[in-house]
C-alpha cells in the first residue's frame, strides 16, 4: 500500500469524510477503493512473521483479525462518529452481541430499554441469562426507571433510539449521566437514526453499534456491522474477543459498506423527505387508527427527537383499523414484503409474525406491538408513486 498521506480527513466536514475517509491506495493508484479478497498474509523471513505476531511491527497477520479494505471501513465509520476505534463485524446482531459478551462476565448486572428489535430483545431476555449476567428490561422513555434499576452492580447497560418498530425515542444525554454516575458502560444501538441523523458519542455514550446490512449499504446487497468505541475500550475487550471468536466480516461486504457510505448523507436526506411525506399522509387517514413518526407534532417524545436527531429517518409505523394488516400489505404493489429497512426499495413488514415473533405474545404486549401494526421502510421512489400506493391499497380494505 502507498503512504495515508491522503488519509487524514478529520478537520473535514462529514460528507468529505463519508468519501474518503480511510482511503489507501496501492501502488496501481487506483481511484476506487482496492478489494483484497486474500484470507492470509505472506512475510518476508520467519523473523518478520514472529515479530509481527508478537505487536513489535506493523502489518496484517490473517483476515479474521485485520484486512486492508476493511480497515479502510472501519476508520471511515469511526471519522463519520468521532470515534477512537471501529471494529467491523459480520452483521449488526454480530456486533450487538459482541458489543455485549466482549465486556459482560458470569454475575455481571445489565439494564436495557424493553423496546428493541427482536433480537436484540432475544439476546438481552434469552441469552444473556444462560451465562450467569442478571438483566433488566425496563421502559426506557422513563427516566424514573433508569434511576431505580441502574446502580452500582450495573456494569452496562443496552438502549436502542428511535426502537424497532414502535420509534420510541430515548433521552441518551440523561441515560448516559445516569449510568456513568454508577461507572456502567452505555451501548447505544443506532441502527435506526443511522450515522447521519444522530451521534450517540457526541451525547455521551461509550460504545455505538451498527447494522451496515441497513442504510449503509442501503440496498439491499449484503450484511455486516459495526461498533465503536475508544481505542483502551477496543484494545482491551474489543479486540481479543472478535479476534478469537470470529465474526469478522468480509472484505468484499466491507467494500460495498464503504462505498455506500460515500452517498449515505445524500440518500437519508431523502429518505426522510419521503418518510415524513408518507408520515402526515397516514396521520390523517380515516381507516389509520394510529401513525408513528418521530417528526409529527404528536409523538410523545418529539421534541426529544427535534433536539437529539437531524431528521426523523427513514421508518414510519402505523396501526391500521379493523383486522385488515396483512390485506392492506397484500395489496400493496411499490412496496416490497420484506423484514429489511432502509433500504433505496420501499418496504413493508408486519412486525408481530415476523421481527418480532420470536420474542411471543406476551414479550409483544409488553412493547406495545399489536397484531394490526404496520412497519413501513420507505424508500427513495417518487413519494406521489408511494402515497398513491398507499391510498390504493388502503381504499381496498374495509
């Protein structure tokens, strides 16, 4: 590889970081970013391989700990969030997981916002106990509840803002004063508000993660995540557990990731122009019963999300009247069924026979997940094309 003399980006703005950020070039001079799709790693005397396993030189030993394109990723990400470290993972439940057991022990205590993707829920209900870790699963919008179940036992934790699917919004500056106070480490899931429209770090929380497989890519090509941390936090726990466990991601995944960050700004600008659109579309519709959206005037935490997110992103939530959701999906021609989002496609998911099935009935009560909600993804189509599908499919059920 050349020289990074390119390569520092930092006192630019965050779109000309989204572009090139992390960039190397080989010795071909190559404009776009290179692929090196190689798994090891070839050293010139068995003296340079000893002590470049033994930390005393630079350079890559083996693609499931370092790889130049995905090192080019993983700076990029960490320059768009302020970040010290960035380390890419798989998918983004590869880097919840990993954000969590890289740091958690048997006996450890975690508190976590109730309100999340399937499963993450999962992980968090399920998982978590089999070895040993106590958690709580509380209302996360409810300061009260931090204050009473985070204490000094807690070693971290889990919040996800705006939540999947229900958008609740949680007050991470507040949350993270909370934790900090009893030395708890805050991860913050920011799959949903995307690196564009809110910065967890920036209010205070220690470890961020991504699902890449969403807006990042953003079209619907391939899976992998992402978390960030600082660099002591990285080298200390980050580091050795997804080194030794394995859910690197794919040099070519981590390509296509860095790529669709270069237009990642562009596109959520426009996702949330057609979302809202979409939002105050539904609101006033006679057969919706309700829609949630972090920009309308009537979300319960809105002004909370005017002050913490640029924009409202790119999902919009309603519940339809009656019990006709999977007749209005099935009538839909633009949206495509699908469990993904922030996808350049609009898409559409029932979450309760899907995300959220695995976490059952009762777990979806909790939540307020109801049988007659509807997720919708919307995206970069004409927005009159998506309303008048809307409308169509809407004017079809009783």
């Amino acid at each position: 590889m050349t020289d990074k003399k390119n390569n520092n980006y930092k006192n630019y703005r965050k779109q000309t970081q989204m572009v090139r950020g992390g960039l190397w070039r080989s010795q071909h001079g190559e404009t776009s970013e290179a692929i090196f799709m190689n798994s090891g790693y070839v050293f010139n005397s068995a003296e340079e391989a000893k002590a470049r396993f033994a930390g005393e030189s630079e350079g890559y030993l083996y693609s499931r700990y370092g790889n130049p394109t995905i090192t080019m990723f993983e700076e990029r990400m960490a320059l768009n969030d302020e970040a010290e470290a960035c380390f890419a993972t798989a998918s983004g439940m590869a880097a919840v997981f990993a954000s969590l057991m890289s740091y958690l022990k048997s006996g450890d205590h975690v508190v976590s916002s109730r309100s999340l993707f399937g499963s993450c829920y999962y992980i968090l209900d399920q998982v978590l106990p089999r070895y040993g870790i106590t958690t709580h699963l509380i209302d996360g919008t409810d300061l009260s509840q931090w204050e009473k179940h985070v204490t000094n036992k807690t070693k971290c934790i889990f919040l996800e803002s705006p939540s999947n699917p229900t958008m609740e919004i949680i007050d991470i500056t507040s949350v993270v004063k909370i934790a900090h106070h009893h030395n708890a480490l805050v991860i913050v899931d920011n799959i949903l508000a995307s690196p564009v429209l809110q910065k967890p770090m920036e209010l205070g929380a220690d470890i961020v993660v991504y699902s890449g497989t969403k807006h990042i890519d953003g079209q619907g090509r391939c899976l992998g995540g992402a978390i960030l941390s600082s660099k002591k936090h990285y080298e200390k726990y980050l580091k050795p557990f997804i080194r030794h466990t394995g859910p690197t991601i794919s040099p070519f995944n981590a390509w296509i990731l860095l790529k669709g960050l270069e237009t990642l700004q562009n596109r959520m600008s426009q996702h949330c122009h057609n979302a809202l659109e979409v939002a105050n579309y539904l609101s006033q519709h006679s057969k919706v019963k309700k829609t949630i959206y972090p920009e309308l005037k009537n979300h319960p935490q809105y002004i909370l999300a005017k002050k913490q997110m640029l924009k409202g992103g790119s999902i919009v939530t309603f519940i339809i009247k009656g019990k006709n959701a999977f007749k209005f999906i099935n009538k839909l021609k633009i949206f495509d069924i699908s469990n993904n989002l922030g996808d350049t496609k609009s898409l559409v998911t029932h979450p309760a026979t899907t995300t959220h099935r695995v976490i059952g009935a009762e777990g979806r009560k909790k939540l307020n997940i109801k049988d007659t909600m509807i997720r919708l993804s919307i995206g970069l189509e004409d927005i009159d094309d998506l309303i008048e599908d809307i409308e169509n499919a809407l004017e079809q059920i009783e």
